[in-house]
C-alpha cells in the first residue's frame, strides 16, 4: 500500500527519521536528568512560560525559593546553593524543551505535507496517533514529575516505567513507519522466523519495563555483583515483602533479580534464534540483520553488567538506557525485513 505521494517520499522518510533521532537523544538525556537527581527541580509546568528559563539573578532566587518549597530540597539537597542548583535546574529544562523540539518538529512539516496533500489517508491516521502518544508522554511527564513534589522526594518509578513505555512506543511508530517508506516497493511475505522474532520483540519489552522500574526503585544499587547477588544466586531479601505479589512490584531486590534474569534470558534465547536461523537458507539481507541483533544483545548485556558492578556511573547508565532502545530498533528492523521481499 501508498502511505505518501511519489513527490514527497524521501521527504517524508528524512522527516520521521530526524523524529526517531531526536526521540533517541530525549532518551539520553532523560537518562542524565535522571541520573543526576534533576527531575525535579522545577516544580511548575508552563507549556508556554515554561520554555523562558530564569533571565537574571532575581529570577534564579525565585525559582530557588520555590525549590525550597518541596521534598527533594528539605530531605536531600539542604545543603544546595544556587549555583548548586542551577546544575540540575539546566538538565531538567534541556529535558522538556527538546520534548517542545520535537513537538514543533513534527506538527510544522505534518501541517505542511497535509495541507500540500502529500499523506495517503492511512498515513494521516498513523501519524495522528504519534501526536497522540506525544501528548500523552507530555502529561505522563508532569504526572511523574508530581508524584516527588509530595512527601517523598522521589517520582513513583510505575510512571517512571509508563513515562519510558510512552517514549518507546513512539520511537517504534516513527522507525516503523520510516521502515515502510523505505521499502516501499516491497511486497508481504511468511518466514519461518517471524514468529520467533515477535517472540524477541516481547521479551526486549518485558526487559525494558523491568529496566525502568529497576531506576525507578534504584535497584541498580542494592546487588552490584554478578552473576550471584551477593553470596547468593537468589537474594533471601527478593521475599520480604507482604503479601508475596508485592515483591514483584515494590521490592528492589525481586526488581534487580527479574531484571537480570530476563538478560540472561534474552541472551540465551538470542543463542537459540541463531542457531534456528544458521539451519535455514537466508538472504545476505536478513543474515546482516540478524548479525546486527546479535551484536545489540551483547553490547546491552555487557553494558549492564558492567553498570551493576560500577554501582550505574552517569556514563553507563544513559548508554545501558539508550543500548535498549537501540536492541528494540534493530529486532524491529529484523521483523520488518522477515515480513517483506523485494519484487
């Protein structure tokens, strides 16, 4: 099927991809805002006002005093100053103006194209449904941001998770919808390893999600030894919580078991995918493809051992976050390419 008109189709395609590009880098720097304890350093949310940042040192004294007001001051950061906390004040507001970029970003060249009647009606629908997801990931942002602006000086790390979802979901549209337009001349196929690759797909989102809660609970830190936590292959503390299914979902020590369970896993299950694909006769398409997967896998692996045992450093811990959605974009380059073949 035509999701563009045959004038704007390279337009079209460099058009998402400056998306999917810039949704990878607000990743990293989610990550560093993370990281560094920034997130919630601005206590309002002005969709307009809030692009202007403090101009002169009246307004740093003001939006210090208002940071004074919450949590993450009184109970970690008494002893800030305010050159102290222009150093995360800066991350936080680099953090949603690039979410402001990338909106401008998109609805100014999709303005454009539609009025220009470049889209196919099927595209229009996609594309709406990004904007959407963009909004949604803009509410879901302040939502997190609010629940550290009460008693605990922390964001609930289920809409840390839900926030990271968001994001990821829409980094998938937009590299699948680049993929579409780049292969457009193709047709729809069966293979053998589709199903074994939705298999992978799933098993790379089960991962992420206990990745974002794994920071949200700063599980990183509570085992940094591998493969055994601690002296143990199973922590005694992964069962200290009442009832027993409230481990699953509060307890950092079950967090961290599951999330490094679910690496080996995907590794292993990676070793298994390539030994069923090195028994069927591929083209040297799908073979780099698969190559690639591979490569991600161990990278990311490597990666998060490698945080785990440095206690999660900035540096490694915003490659571990962006090696995920890399590892999710080439599975999902893989699948593109099992699904369809040139004419």
């Amino acid at each position: 099927m035509e999701l563009v008109r045959k004038s704007s189709h390279r337009r079209l395609i460099i058009w998402l991809m400056k998306g999917y590009v810039m949704v990878l880098m607000m990743v990293m720097i989610g990550g560093i805002t993370r990281l560094t304890g920034s997130g919630l350093s601005m206590v309002e949310w002005n969709v307009i006002m809030g692009a202007v940042p403090p101009m002169n040192e009246a307004d740093w004294n003001k939006t210090f005093e208002q940071y004074k007001q919450f949590p993450q001051y009184q109970l970690v950061n008494a002893h800030m100053t305010v050159s102290d906390f222009k150093s995360i004040f800066w991350w936080e507001y680099i953090h949603r103006l690039w979410g402001r970029l990338i909106g401008l970003v998109f609805i100014i060249p999709f303005v454009y194209f539609f009025v220009k009647k470049q889209f196919t009606s099927d595209l229009v629908k996609k594309l709406i449904f990004v904007f959407v997801l963009g909004g949604l990931q803009g509410a879901m942002g302040w939502y997190m941001v609010q629940s550290g602006l009460v008693d605990n000086p922390f964001v609930s790390h289920f809409r840390l998770t839900a926030h990271l979802l968001l994001a990821l979901a829409i980094c998938g549209v937009l590299w699948w919808q680049s993929l579409e337009l780049m292969n457009s001349g193709m047709t729809s196929r069966q293979h053998a390893l589709t199903r074994w690759t939705l298999i992978f797909i799933a098993l790379v989102i089960i991962q992420i999600t206990l990745g974002g809660m794994t920071a949200g609970l700063k599980a990183g830190h509570v085992y940094n030894t591998f493969p055994k936590m601690g002296d143990e292959w199973i922590a005694t503390g992964v069962w200290q919580m009442a009832p027993w299914w409230m481990n699953f979902f509060e307890n950092p020590f079950m967090v961290q078991f599951l999330h490094r369970t679910a690496g080996i896993i995907i590794t292993v299950f990676t070793v298994v995918f390539w030994w069923r694909a090195s028994r069927l006769q591929l083209d040297d398409r799908i073979r780099w493809r698969i190559l690639a997967v591979i490569a991600a896998v161990a990278v990311q692996f490597s990666l998060g051992v490698w945080a785990l045992i440095d206690r999660v450093p900035l540096t490694l811990g915003v490659m571990h976050q962006l090696g995920a959605f890399v590892l999710f974009s080439v599975v999902m380059w893989l699948y593109h390419g099992l699904k369809t073949e040139r004419v």
